[in-house]
C-alpha cells in the first residue's frame, strides 16, 4: 500500500541506569525529509545509532522495505541501504573527494583487479553532479570547507546506492548559504526517492527542509506531525514539556561606559579597518555567515592571532591588547567557538578545568591550594547549575550544555570585564541555551560587557543591544536593537556575493604552540 | 528516579577508581613480588631487594624526566645520549683535566640540561616534532660521545667520586637515595605546584591552554630541560656506579625509560601520568629482570619478557578504556 521505506515498532534500548528509548516506534517513507526533535538526552542519537548499527536494540522490530531486518553492525547498515551522516566526517583528509567517495569499494579492471581511476572520476562527477553543486572531484579533502566535505560524505552515500540517509546536525558547522545548498541536495535525494532522518536543534531549519516532524522527549515519543500543521512554539513546548514564557528574557540593563575599544583592525584578506567600542554591560552582537571575519575578530581582540595593523584597548588598563596574556590580565575573557576542541580538557575533571585560567588565585607562591581550588569549582557548579555527579567528574562525560557552562564558569572565575562568546549555543539544547541568555543578561547587569557572535539570527536578535554585521572581513553595517530585523541583517551579510559552499578552505588548523 | 539520580555519582567513583591507574599497577606490582617471594625466596632478601632498587633507580630518575615530556605529549629519544654525554664529558673533567668533584659535576649535569634547552629550541622555536628533534639530538650526543673517547674507556676515578655510586649510608646505597629525593621532589613539583598543573593542562589540550592564558612554549622548554637535568644526575651516579665512563652506556635506556613511563599509567597522547607510577613502572622492570636471573631463565630471554610486560600493561588499559566509553 505505501511507500514506507523504514519502520521501527515499539524499539527500547536500555543503559545502565538511564532508559534512553522506551517503546518508540517511527517510520520513514520514500522521498521525504522526516526531522527529530528533541532535546539532548531526548534519545535522537540512540534512535538513529540503532539504525546505524552502533548499537543493538533491546526489544522492537525493525523493517526495512516490509522486511524484518537485523542491523548487526555499521557496515551491514551500509549493505541494507542505510547511510549516517555523521556530525565528524568519517572521510581520508589527504585523499581526494573521488578516492574518498569510493573508499574501500573502487571499481577494478583488468586481470589484475587495478583500481579504474577513470571509472572512479567519472562516477564521482556524475553522483556531485546529481547533487546539483559544483565541485571539484579531484581537490583534496583538507583544502574542502566544512559544507563540501559533507557533500562529499553525502555523495558516497548516495554511491552506496541508499535508501534511507540519517542527518545528524548537518548543519551545526555551515554558513546560511551553505545551509541553502545542503536543503538544495537535500531536495535533490528527496526527488531520487530517497527517506531523510533530519536531526537538528535548530527549529528554523526543521520547519524549512522536513515534512514531517517527530518529537521525542526522555526517550519516550511525544507525537509525529505533518511540518505544516504545527509550529515552532508547539514543537518547543513538546520538547522541553513546559512553557517557554520569553526564550530570550532580555533585561533591560543601563549602559556605562567605554570599556573596549577596537581601532581600525586589520589582518590581511581577514580583517580589513575594523573600529568598533563596546561599552559596559551592553550586549553587542556580531552577525555574519562562517568566514566573514566574526571569529578572526574576536580571536584578534583576545590577543590569540597576530594583526597586522590596528590597536585594542582595554580602558583602564595601561598596555595594548597583543598577546593572550594581555587580554586575560586586561580582564578579557574568550569563550572559543569549539569548545572541545579549544576551550576545554576534555581528559581532566571538572575543577581543573574551571580553575585552568585562575590558577594564581588558587595558589600561593607557586604552590596549588586545593581547598581553594576545589572551592572556586563548586561555587560557580552551583551558580550555573553545571549538572555533575562530582568535582572529580571528566569533562569528557559532560553534556554540550554542561561543558559549555564550563567554559564560561573558567571565565567567570575570573570575574572579567569583557567577554567574548564565539557561537556559544551551538549544538547545545534548549534548555541550556536558555540558561546561556540568561547569564548573559545577569552578566550585562552587572557591567560586563559583551560581544557575542552567533549564526543564529533570532538568538542575536534577541540579545543584543546593537548588532555589527560582519562581511568579507569588515564590518558591513550596524543595527540597533530596535531597528534589526531578520532580514536588514541577512542582505547586509550576504552582500559579499557569497556564492554558496566557496572557497575559505576548511579551517587550518594553525596554532602557533604546536 | 532514585535510582537514575544515583547512577552519575556511581559512575564518577568507578572513574575515580579507574582514574587511579597507579593504584591498580601498584597492587599487581606487590602480588608480583609476593609470587616472586614464594617461588625464589631469595627474592625478599635485604641483599637482593637492595641490589634490585639500586639497578632501577637510575632508569627511575631518567623516566622522571621523561614523564614530564610524555605528560605533555611529547617524547625525547635523546635522553640515553644525554646520559652518555654527561658521563663522559663529567668523566674527562674529572680524569683528564683534574677538576674538583664539586665542579665537574655540576658542570656536567648542566651539558644535560642544555642538550634539553636545544631540544626545547627545535621544538618550540623551529616546530619540529619531538620526536625527530630529540632523534636527531641522540645521534649528535651519541656521535659526541664517540668523538671525544675515540671509543676508550674514561678513568680511575677518585675514590670520593666513586662513593656517589656504590658508597653507601648506614645501609642505604646512596643511588637509592638520590632517587628517592629525586622522585620526591618531582612528584611535589607535579601534583603540588602551578607549574606542574600546567603541564598537565598543555598535555590534556594546548590549543585550548593557550587560549586560557598558558604560556604553552615556556612549559615545553621547562620540560625537555628537566628530562636533560634528571639525565644527567642519572649519567652522574652510573659512571660513579660502573666506576668508568664509556661511549656505550646507558644505550637504549631512551626506551626503558618510555617504557616504565607507560607502564606507570601515562598516555602518550598526554595529559595523563605520574611520578608514581613511573617509579612502580621502573620498580616492576627492575623487579622482572631480577626474577628472571632468580629463576635461571637465560639472559637472551629477558628482553622478550620485559617487551611482553610492556604489551601487556598498556593493552591491559586499552582494554579498561575501551569498556569505560562503551
């Protein structure tokens, strides 16, 4: 009768400790686009890693084209048509975007079984070009941006001839116009007849690109919807099981005085005569799309790259900000863009990592207090209601939200003046997200003041008190809280004939300590 | 909900257990010596077990220098030359150009310090990967070592020289008590001060170090200069031990060091790794090989056990790693 690719009946997967799906059923039909929402810890990950065959299920079926299947492992869900795309690619970084595509499965010729490099090529143009993109099937992995190395991944899934292809958080490292090209590709698998498992915590996206929405709460199903026929607020409130009054709560908070300056900033193509003030307790958001310069600014404000030309000033503190060491001493505080990768230790608990940039204040002479570290932990634990089981806890085990908060808290307790947050919601749920507003806004009340960029357009909308937008390095245009609109914002942006998923290779990785 | 409430602070003390690594290599390490002890019970002689520390403990002091630089996830080939280097160059001091014992050896131990500063310098201030500045700086020092002996042996040596390694206090051979200072105080260092806790957060995770205001090149410096230091106190007590200094010694300790480092518990991908673990890494190494004289098993098997050992221990904590993510 249908056109139902997937179904999973009534699946249950048990931890130790934590029921993380209890009779969840769910089904995928053929060209469409079916999105999972939920907060993290909801059970989206285990519901598709089951599919995935990272893990065995408990108890349920699983059918696959009216078949009852077994997925044993990731490989035999490759071979039953199943493809994950995950949030780390899976791909060879020195080999090419053909090699990659056809890794482990190259087409041979010949008595010998020789690897048909030119079978290789041409199918690989054929499966970008289905995709409806451009891009070079030659080009080496690390020279490719973010967007085109998923293209690749979602290229080679489409060459393991799937049915069904599972997208987690797809977009939590694109621009909005690489986000277009991605929907773009998405639609193109839609027409090839292809069933799409869409995770994401970005509602605005869930509501553009899926038919039908499914919203899972502490591993149970709350429902299953047509996308038109509910709204965000509906799906937010399902997922978070309570009312969101104001998602964003903005206090009003009176403005003081300069307390950063930045003067005609400038680092080669990244940052071109940036000026700028921030005043105390203001919260100023940077908008703009990945590689216009937002996260080269805050990285030069904070000392962390060198600039060529340009000065930043911390009034009331008598040196120039150049170095790292500067801005910590100048009471800058940086909370990274990736937090793993850069704000945390993953390896060591909780205390120390919350202590990393105090240690002076918990220590004497040169020796560690660990009364007075442990101490200095607990304290901002409970203020931003960092959820552990202990201060001896690996941040490794934390929630996005919780090692986040962690991040801030090592920032905190050093009571800056001056915050900079690089896309500090990304990829953490609802809740959390909320939690971050709100300590915003706590911060802004007592003088702090902010510079908070974010690829979420309502989020900077909501919180801040004027809005720079970034552009091919330079700053594009200034918004006031009350003059801001979506769109003022997003054609000021993408004024910088930002053709979708080009150039600015993949973050080089570069850092000058290695 | 009780019990879902519970189960995080479960599974943080199974972490704090597990995180005990050296705990749990200690209590191996004893029943291997209880074992030991009952098999060939000359094994728990005063006279034995003597003779056993004082055959680990130079390796001891050079894996303390070591697990510093492994802590940061780093390594350093160079330090078997170090130790060679030092001996000789503290050896021709003393014989061929008769300097008082109180000069040539501090003399000596600052050559090891400096080799760590150059190591330091190709690492930090060029970029070269520790491990191909510290291979390349064990050639030179090897090749030094060369040079300057054209392969003769290097001594008598005064009597007041030669007491450093097998004199003795009370009934404590003096190179164990060099060691047991020497672990002390590095294992203070270590957990104690703010240096030492840097060096851990550079190991755990140097980008994210730097950007907490860690100045990330001075800890490395401080590193590979304190495996150089720890080298050459090593390279002091084995010349005085063997009561001559020749271009061979010390060959290969580069690698009984790295190992009584891992078998203590570090990572060698850093941030992970004590001082006293190393010292049970070094201890259960010295303990084997003398066990295998104890029980007559030929010396040409010895290497085969101690690399099995090596094996052994880090895949145990493979394994133990394994289970915990899964």
């Amino acid at each position: 009768m249908d056109d139902t690719i997937l179904r999973m009946k009534s699946i249950s997967k048990s931890f130790p400790g934590v029921r993380a799906l209890d009779d969840v059923s769910f089904e995928v039909r053929r060209g469409e686009v079916h999105a999972i929402l939920g907060e993290n810890g909801a059970g989206k990950s285990t519901l598709v890693k089951i599919l995935s065959g990272a893990y065995r299920r408990d108890s349920g079926e699983i059918e696959l084209d009216g078949h009852p299947v077994e997925i044993h492992n990731p490989s035999h869900a490759q071979s039953l048509g199943i493809a994950m795309i995950y949030q780390e690619f899976n791909l060879a970084p020195h080999l090419s975007v053909e090699a990659n595509i056809f890794i482990g499965r190259e087409p041979r010729r010949g008595p010998f079984a020789i690897i048909d490099q030119r079978a290789i090529h041409r199918q690989s143009q054929k499966l970008i070009k289905q995709l409806g993109v451009e891009l070079d099937v030659t080009q080496r992995i690390n020279t490719l941006n973010v967007c085109q190395q998923q293209i690749t991944e979602i290229a080679k899934a489409l060459s393991m001839k799937s049915h069904v292809v599972i997208m987690d958080e797809p977009t939590s490292a694109l621009s909005e116009s690489e986000i277009l090209t991605l929907f773009s590709v998405i639609r193109r698998l839609k027409q090839e007849g292809l069933g799409i498992i869409y995770i994401s915590h970005n509602l605005g996206e869930v509501f553009e690109i899926a038919d039908r929405i499914t919203v899972l709460r502490d591993g149970k199903k709350i429902d299953t919807q047509n996308a038109r026929e509910v709204t965000p607020e509906e799906e937010v409130q399902k997922m978070v099981g309570r009312d969101i009054a104001d998602m964003y709560a903005k206090r009003e908070v009176p403005v003081g005085e300069v307390v950063l300056r930045v003067n005609g900033l400038s680092s080669g193509n990244m940052l071109r005569q940036i000026s700028f003030e921030l005043r105390s307790g203001e919260v100023v958001g940077i908008a703009g799309l990945l590689g216009s310069g937002r996260t080269e600014l805050i990285r030069a404000i904070f000392g962390a790259d060198r600039k060529e030309r340009g000065t930043v000033e911390v009034v009331g503190y008598k040196h120039k900000i150049n170095r790292i060491g500067d801005a910590i001493r100048g009471g800058i505080g940086l909370v990274p863009e990736d937090r793993k990768e850069q704000g945390l230790f993953l390896g060591m608990p909780l205390g120390p990592n919350i202590s990393a940039a105090s240690i002076r204040d918990v220590s004497y002479h040169g020796i560690l207090d660990r009364k007075k570290e442990r101490a200095l932990a607990a304290k901002y634990v409970e203020e931003l209601d960092i959820k552990i089981a202990g201060l001896e806890q690996l941040v490794l085990n934390l929630s996005g939200g919780n090692q986040q908060k962690t991040v801030l808290a090592k920032w905190l307790a050093r009571s800056p003046q001056i915050l900079l947050l690089d896309d500090p919601t990304r990829g953490i749920d609802v809740g959390a997200k909320q939690a971050i507003y709100r300590l915003i806004g706590e911060l802004a009340a007592t003088g702090v003041g902010i510079i908070f960029v974010s690829s979420e357009l309502p989020e900077i909308l909501g919180i801040s008190d004027r809005i720079l937008v970034m552009g091919s390095g330079q700053i594009k245009g200034e918004f006031s809280r009350a003059e801001a609109t979506q769109e003022k914002i997003m054609s000021l942006a993408t004024t910088s004939t930002m053709i979708a998923c080009e150039q600015e290779p993949g973050s080089i990785a570069q850092e000058d300590n290695e | 909900m009780m019990k879902a409430r519970c189960m995080p602070a479960i599974r943080a003390f199974g972490q704090r257990i597990f995180k005990a690594r050296e705990s749990m290599i200690l209590v191996v390490f004893i029943l291997f010596c209880v074992l030991l002890g009952v098999i060939a019970p000359k094994f728990l002689t005063v006279r034995n077990i003597t003779n056993v520390i004082r055959q680990f403990s130079m390796i001891t002091i050079v894996a303390v220098g070591m697990t510093f630089v492994i802590i940061t996830g780093g390594i350093d080939l160079s330090v078997g030359g170090i130790v060679a280097f030092v001996g000789v160059s503290t050896a021709w001091l003393l014989v061929a150009e008769h300097f008082p014992i109180l000069l040539a050896i501090p003399i000596g131990i600052l050559l090891g310090l400096l080799i760590g500063l150059v190591n330091g310098l190709l690492i930090v201030k060029i970029g070269l990967p520790p491990f191909i500045a510290t291979l390349g700086m064990m050639q030179v020092s090897r090749g030094l070592v060369l040079a300057l002996t054209k392969g003769y042996p290097i001594q008598p040596f005064p009597q007041d020289f030669l007491n450093i390694g097998q004199g003795a206090i009370w009934f404590i051979p003096i190179p164990i008590l060099i060691m047991l200072a020497v672990v002390i105080i590095a294992h203070v260092f270590l957990s104690k001060t703010t240096v030492g806790r840097y060096i851990y957060y550079v190991g755990s995770n140097p980008v994210a170090a730097n950007l907490s205001g860690i100045n990330v090149k001075r800890i490395l410096f401080i590193v590979y200069m304190l495996a150089g230091l720890t080298s050459g106190i090593a390279a002091v007590i084995l010349v005085a031990r063997l009561s001559s200094a020749q271009s061979s010694m010390a060959l290969g300790w580069e690698l009984d060091a790295i190992a009584a480092v891992v078998i203590g518990g570090a990572s060698l991908s850093g941030g992970e790794g004590s001082i006293f673990g190393t010292l049970i890494g070094a201890a259960m190494m010295g303990v084997i090989r003398n066990a295998l004289i104890l029980l007559h098993v030929s010396v040409y098997w010895q290497n085969v056990v101690i690399g099995l050992v090596i094996i052994a221990a880090v895949a145990f904590d493979r394994l133990r790693q394994q289970r915990q993510v899964r």
